[in-house]
C-alpha cells in the first residue's frame, strides 16, 4: 500500500487532485454557509480549505514526513492559525452593544476551522475522510439547525 503522506513533486495529477479536492471540501461547507447569507460564504471557505491543503502538501512533497513530526506541527499552525479567522468572525458579527455582550457567529467560526480540517485531509490525500467530514459538516449545518433553540 502506497502512504497517502508521499508525493512526489512531478505528480501533476496528485497535486492537482488534493488541491482541487480541498477546494471541493471548502465549497460544500461554504455553500451552505451562503446559503444562509452568512459573510463568511462559499469562496472563503474554499480558500480556508486550499490553504490549509498547501500548508500540508508542502512537506509532504519535500519528503520531510517519515516520522509524521513535520505534518503535526503544519496541522497544530493550520488550526491555530484559523483560529484567528474565526475570532475575526465572531467579533465583527457581535457589533457593538452597549446592552452587553451578544456572541454571534460562533458556527461560522467553526465552520471555518472545520473548512481547514478538511483541507488538510485533503492535502494528506484521504478523500474518504475528507469526503464524510463535510458531508457530517454540511448535515450539522443545514439539518440540525431545525432542532436548535432560540
């Protein structure tokens, strides 16, 4: 069996593939997330994901991932890194009340740092993983929303 954390830089078709499959990832939760008109929408969520499938690629095709250290420590920086996107999110969608605090948007802030993940399942090549996280993503999203308390 061929390890998914090896790929060789003259790959075009590998490289293509796990870009191009983490763009998809990002815009299934993405999609969702316009859906509701959210500001965070489908490019963005694309974009979270791509990056976060370079950021793991790079080392993977430098062939620096034989005792897995390297890839942790891109996925710890990724999802550290996101975390910030998401913080944006949620302080500009809590405005400025002078009522007190209202917390908003902490779904779209998860949603993003989800769009990372699956950018880098993505970049590690395991589409089948990648694949069922967004599908869970997107069924978190549209369908558990009918069940939420207001």
């Amino acid at each position: 069996m061929i390890s998914p954390l090896s790929l060789a830089p003259d790959d075009w078709l590998g490289l293509v593939f796990r870009l191009f499959f983490s763009l998809l990832l990002g815009g299934i939760v993405g999609w969702e997330r316009e859906l509701r008109n959210k500001p965070a929408g489908f490019r963005t969520h694309m974009l979270v994901s791509f990056g976060a499938a370079l950021f793991v690629i790079v080392p993977i095709v430098l062939g620096i991932t034989k005792d897995g250290d390297s890839i942790a420590r891109v996925i710890q920086g990724v999802a550290s890194g996101v975390g910030f996107l998401g913080a944006g999110e949620i302080v500009r969608s809590s405005g400025s009340e002078s009522d007190g605090i209202r917390v908003r948007g902490l779904t779209s802030a998860a949603a993003i740092w989800a769009s990372a993940a699956l950018g880098v399942t993505a970049g590690c090549g395991l589409w089948q993983l990648g694949l069922i996280g967004a599908l869970f993503c997107f069924v978190i999203l549209r369908v558990l929303k009918k069940f939420e308390f207001n």
